[in-house]
C-alpha cells in the first residue's frame, strides 16, 4: 500500500477517513477554501459502499477512427492502467462526463479486485453492470450503458492530472466516497481535514441528542455560549465507566 510522502495514506488515517462522511469531509474542505474538490455526477453501483484510497489516474479522449486504430486496440491504456493497479488505489477515469459509452466492464472491475484497489470511479458508463457490482469493489459511476468504449471515447494515457466530474485529480490525491458521492481530498492537509470532520460529527451528534429530547435548534445549531459550554462541560466529565473505576 503507498504511503510514500507524497500520499501519506498510513493505516491510521484511512480508518479515520474511513469513519468520516464525505458531507462532514466537505464541510471542512469548504472552511479551507477548497471547492472544486467534488466528482459530480456519480453514484456507487451498490448502495451503501465506501471506499478510501489514493488515485490511480486514467485518461480516454474523444472518439476519433484514426486514433482508436493506434491506440484502442491490443494492450491499451486502460488495460495497462487496470494491470497495474497497486493496493488501496482508487482507478479514477476521466471520461468527460460521457454517458453513451463504458469505460470497464466486468473482466476489468474483476482485475482491479483482484490487485487489491480500494475502488473505481468514473465520470461515465459501465456495462455489465450487474456483473460489475456483484464483483464487490465499489464502483462510482455515471450510470450503466451497453456500449464498447469505442463508440465515444480513445484510451489514451495514465498517471497524469485529470479532470473527473468536474474536480481535477492528482495521482495520490485522497478520494472518499459514500452515498453522498466522492470528495477529493489533497494529500497535505489530509489528516487535519479528517480529525476536523470527526470532531464535528461528535458535535452534531451530540446536537442531535438535544434535538431529539425537545429543544429547538434556535441557539443549539449553531451553539451559542451557553450550549457551547454545556457541551464542553459534558465533554470533560468522566464517563460512567472511569467513575467506576476511580
């Protein structure tokens, strides 16, 4: 698994963007600054999938004949790119938000699981769908189509800045996705942006305790002083399970 410098993925810090929702990751993206940092347009193949990983990047080009001749045929691009897959990578595809075509189909969703990639995501089609999803990598799409990629789209090259539902990605940017979709996340302030989302979940939750019990949200979301200190003041006591061990 890569957690060189450039994608510092450890272990730990997949288990906590792991733990996080991607509307919590985004959040704290947008109080950086960070807004360009969606895929949009994509929807996991089976609901309730998640995945975190470092991207793996793939590039198709329009259709043209001439092109596809030298360069959609035999041991492509894309056929390269799923071979060489490392483990905990997310395949990211820039398809050009082109629905009328697939990018994979089963045989390469198939590889992918079986290098160990965390997941696909593509800003266009895939066939087999059924077939894909049972394979059990998640897979984000923009829907299923029948059609080769020959019909739309020239599998050019890898490794390189893409664009992918609108976001640009890096090789060794950070993806989460869940039900809500996928969030890029730069690899630098990857940690501070997941210890950020966890801690506001636990402030929501708690908000939502309150809510649930009959106050209203005025003051309470957002917190005023006042909930704000009965929040840190709940925080700070010791649990039922240090006072017995006390």
């Amino acid at each position: 698994m890569n957690t060189t410098p450039d994608t510092p993925l450890t272990p730990a810090l997949r288990v906590k963007l792991a733990s996080a929702p991607v509307a919590g990751l985004s959040a704290q993206l947008r109080r950086k600054g960070l807004e360009g940092v969606f895929v949009d347009g994509v929807r996991p193949l089976v609901a309730g999938q998640k995945f975190v990983g470092t991207a793996r990047t793939l590039r198709f080009v329009p259709f043209r004949e001439d092109l596809f001749r030298s360069h959609g045929a035999g041991y492509n691009a894309q056929k390269r790119t799923f071979d060489a897959v490392e483990e905990g990578e997310v395949l990211v595809i820039e398809a050009r938000g082109e629905r009328e075509a697939a990018t994979l189909g089963d045989i390469l969703a198939i590889r992918a699981h079986a290098r160990g990639a965390a997941a696909i995501v593509t800003d266009g089609g895939v066939r087999d769908a059924d077939a894909v999803a049972a394979v059990g990598i998640p897979v984000f799409t923009a829907g299923p189509h029948p059609a080769v990629l020959g019909r739309r789209h020239v599998p050019w090259d890898a490794g390189l800045t893409i664009a992918c539902g609108g976001a640009t990605v890096q090789p060794g940017d950070i993806l989460v996705g869940d039900a809500d979709g996928v969030v890029v996340i730069p690899p630098g302030i990857a940690e501070e942006i997941a210890d950020a989302a966890i801690a506001q979940e636990e402030e929501d939750g708690w908000i939502a305790r309150q809510v649930a019990a009959g106050h209203p949200v005025e003051g309470l979301f957002p917190m005023n002083a006042e909930w704000r200190a009965r929040y840190a003041a709940e925080r700070s006591a010791p649990s039922d399970a240090e006072q017995a061990t006390s």
